[in-house]
C-alpha cells in the first residue's frame, strides 16, 4: 500500500504519495492562500493530492491512508484541528471536510512532530530506540518519537518543547502569553535577540558589516558565521546560545531521555559547527556525569520531512 | 504467575509477594543498614523476599521474575545500578547479585517510577492511557506511565522531573550543581523555604505558633493547614507554591501531556485542597486555552506501591 502525505505551510501546501519505506513516489503543491476559508484550501489541496497520485502511476486502491501535518494542534480521536494559529483555523473538522474529496482514514499532526517522525522512518534517525527532534527556526517546533511512534500526548497538546518554561520566574515574554519560554532562549529568533543586545552600542564588527550595517538585516546565520570567524562579539553570543540549548537538552533529558535529539530548522543548518558546540559543553549540565547524554544529530530530509512524515501517520493503527 | 517486588529505601528494604493485577499476596521486610556492602544488603533483602514467597504459600516455581524500585537510576539492559546516591551505590551489578539467591529475570528502575507504575496498574491512574506521577517530598521524584509502560528513557535518565530547569538564569541553587531544578520550587522543602522567606522578621502568627515558636520545627504540613486556616502569610506562600506547580505542571504538558497527572508524597496530603488550586489556577498558564488540561490526582497505594510497582516491571517484557 501508499500513503499520501500533506503538509500545510503558511504559503504553500505540499503533497506526495509515499511507499511504507517514506520514499517519495511524485510531489505536487499548491499555495496555500491562507485568508481562505479551510473548505476551500482543503479542496484545493486534496486535487493536488490527487494530481500527485495520478503522476505516482497509482489508484485510489493503491491508497492506505491520508495523512496531515498542520503547523497547529490536533485531536487524534475526533480528527479535527483544533488551533492552527497561522491559518486562523480554531476547531476545524478537517477529516471530515478531507474525506469529502478522498474517502480514506485520515491522520492529523504537528508539523514538526510528523517531520522528527518521518526522520525516524526514514532519515537521520532511523529505527533509533526513541528520538526528540527540534526545529530551531522563528519559533520551536518539536517531535517526539518513542516505541516507533509519535506522541503528542492524550490531548494533542504535547511535544510542544517551545513553550516549556525554561526560566517562569523573571523570564522574557513570549507571544503565547506566557513568560520564559524554551523559544525565547533557543529560536533563531533568540540568537538574534542577543546579539541585538551585544552590539547594543558598537558602531562596527564583522556582524554589523555582514548585514551592511543595519541590524534589521541580522540573521541567526550572520551570527553563526560570524563566529565560525571568531568575531569575538558573535563568539560570546553563540556560546551564550549553546548555554541555552544545553539547559533546553537536560529539560528533554530529565523527562524524555530518548537515545537521539535530532536539530532541524535554520539554526541546524551550522551543522557540526553546532553540535560540536553542545557535546562540549553539555556534560557539565547533566545530572548524572556518568551516563551518556543523547547523540545530537542533523536532520537530514529537510523540506520533505513533513510529507514523508505526514504519510506515515497511516503506517499503522495508532 | 506471580511476581516479586523489593522496594529499597534508605531505613528499610520491603518485599511482597504480588499478582498480576498488582495484589499484595504477602509482604516481609528488612532493615536496610546502608552502609554496608551492596552484596550484604543484597544478601539480605533476597531472603527476606524468599520469607515473603513462603508466607503466600507459593513456590519459586510460582515467580515469573522479580523487580526492584532503587532511589536512583538502572541501566535496563545490563541490570546494573548507575547511581544511588544515599546508598552511595555506583555501577552496581545489582541483577547479576540478586540472581545469586533468587534465579529468576531481574528488572530494575527508579522508585518513583514504579509507583508511579502501580497506581497505573491498581491505584488511581488503573488503566488511564496515560501518566505522569510526581513525588512532592524532600525532593521530587517521577514515573511517566506511556503505553501501558514506565519511561525511563534510553539511556535510564529520564523521568527525572525534578531536575528538570525551570529557572535556569537567575534560579535558586540546586544539591545536583545547576541551577533552578524544578524541585527548588515545587518540593516539599520548596514550601518551607518559601514560608521561612515569608515570615522572616515576623514574632508571631499561625505559623509560628504552630511551630511552638521554632522556625526548625516548620513543615510543608504547617504551612498548608495554616492556608488552609486563611492565615494570610501561608496563604500567600501558599499561593506561590499553586504558581510554581502550575508551571511544573505546564512543563510537562507541554512536552508529554499526558491523561492524567498523579501527585504523591507528604504534600499530595494536602489532598483536594491542593487539587482544587491546580485546577482553579492551571488554565491561565496553559499554551492551549481550550484545550483541557491532565486530570489532576491525588495517589492512592501509598507506602505499597513501591512493591507493587517494582513487582509490575515484570509483568511482560519491556
């Protein structure tokens, strides 16, 4: 059997049928054209779908199940979303208006919980015993994968590591309402946010000139760069960031300790620059010295992982 | 089949003789002396679970396998302690010593795990898909329930709540080394640091008085009967404590959100007083505002889930 995957991004909706393996038989997208009411960008990318199985050379019968990663929350049991805030979707009986078009089992995810699974299935962290996958981008996805699954808990509402309070008491404010969230110390955004602070007053440096000096044009990457150059301003930064994700990794170690923490997302893409950065400095954090903390890994699928992982939602009764 | 559970505390070892469904057939227990060499208290509690089998009147025919709660961690492949700290126990070949008495399949995990274990198996979390139980002690301790199975993560360091950073800038200093533990704010311990805080520089009030004037008698329980009698310091404190437990409480929402959370431990005596202040507290902090949060829960099995849990690790291959 085939699994059709969706994952629905703020500009795009991407489709794919994909084999039990999460190998990609043939893609199709559409925009998204988020101010859309969902029945009709529900519409739009079921045909797209549709589109992708008629070049895959399949049929609907060659169709286990369609599976969909949202950047929101979803109940498992009902199949509706239940938030999605940036498709301003509350409550949406997504499974039901899917299957209008194509009458198969429908599964509904996190976005990033369906890509740390599709890195399971068949990515960087394949068949490991258990994983933790961490987008670092403008905010902190997160997927966490154990016993070959993915778990989002009893209500839909876990593997949401980015609003974790890391730090409730005097901490920053962050979007959610909330204070001292995980993001606010371990985002892109947040490795911005500190080096706005650290140059607060410098009128030069290698990362004001990488962003022709206007700070408006700093990224998480000039900063990273720059401290791959030893710019020492970039250089106190990042291991101030490294700081914060080694505190965000005994949060996962103390309650998930899974045998691999997969980064994804732009931050990830510093690589072995970055993770060599956290096996450095983790130890001196952990609450046992002598147990081995989790291997910290580089997804590796990139912009398929929501697919691959979507489709596999149906890989087996969950 | 039955199975044999040994609980191993500081002052004492207890054993029991249990059945499937997490029934005490018969119990024995022995003076832990914790000084002295594991193999001597490993000798001891082996024969005194072997008094347990021959008061059930079963056989060693009768025992599937036996199980073994540590106040510290387990390498669940090797049957080897890591850590125990106040039986000052590191890499201890505790499954290899025990199969010198009793030859039977040795499982081995955390305390607070295996009673977080027996409440899921016959106590107040029976059958709930699934769990987190939190110790609100001297320190706090964990036992995440998924899958109809404890969690101890990969590497036998998860589970581990009370370690977990929620105040990892400016937090208060921890007995492990860094800084802010969850349990430096929501333990025992917590609630009278915060109530000595509190009544600082005061000469009189409830809880000096129930303290016979001796801020070295004050306990978490005087602090809470005082709120509960609307002295206005313990209420405050008390009030604090509710904010320190809620975000606890969102932490592990927002990684694990699980059915139910099940508090145990001197604290959790506080009973619906402290069950109706999470709930009456916890939606204000929550990520998702219409989604409900874990059932809250008060621990039932008390000093015996210990054996109960311990026992349980044997009821199928983990």
């Amino acid at each position: 059997m085939y699994y059709i995957g969706v994952d629905i991004g703020g500009t795009d909706v991407k489709t794919a049928i994909v084999d039990k393996k999460g190998n990609i038989l043939a893609k199709a997208q559409c925009p998204t054209l988020a101010h859309r009411h969902f029945s009709e960008i529900t519409k739009d990318f079921c045909l797209t779908a549709l589109e992708a199985l008629n070049k895959s050379g399949k049929t609907l019968d060659d169709i286990a199940s369609i599976g969909v990663g949202i950047p929101g929350i979803a109940d498992h049991k009902t199949g509706r979303v239940i938030f999605c805030t940036n498709l301003n979707w509350f409550d949406i009986p997504l499974k039901e208006e899917i299957q209008k078009y194509i009458d198969k089992p429908v599964y509904i995810d996190n976005d990033a919980t369906v890509a740390g699974y599709a890195e399971y299935i068949n990515g960087v962290s394949k068949n490991r015993h258990s994983s933790v996958f961490i987008t670092l981008g403008t905010g902190i996805g997160s997927g966490i994968i154990i016993n070959g699954k993915p778990w989002s808990g009893f209500h839909g509402a876990g593997s949401e590591l980015g609003h974790a309070p890391m730090d409730f008491r005097n901490g920053i404010q962050c979007s959610c309402g909330n204070k001292g969230c995980v993001e606010r110390y371990c985002s892109a955004t947040a490795i911005i946010r500190m080096a706005r602070e650290a140059m607060d007053g410098l009128d030069n440096g290698l990362m004001l000139s990488k962003c022709n000096g206007d700070l408006n044009n700093l990224t998480a990457k000039i900063v990273i760069d720059s401290a791959k150059e030893k710019d020492p301003v970039a250089v106190s930064v990042f291991d101030e960031y490294i700081e914060n994700m080694c505190k965000m990794i005994l949060m996962v170690i103390c309650i998930i300790d899974p045998e691999v923490i997969v980064l994804g997302g732009g931050v990830s893409k510093a690589g072995e620059f970055l993770v060599d950065a956290i096996n450095a400095n983790i130890h001196k954090h952990l609450l046992f010295k002598t147990v081995a903390p989790p291997e910290i890994l580089i997804a590796k699928l990139g912009a398929e992982a929501g697919v691959i992982g979507a489709a596999m939602l149906g890989l087996e009764e969950r």
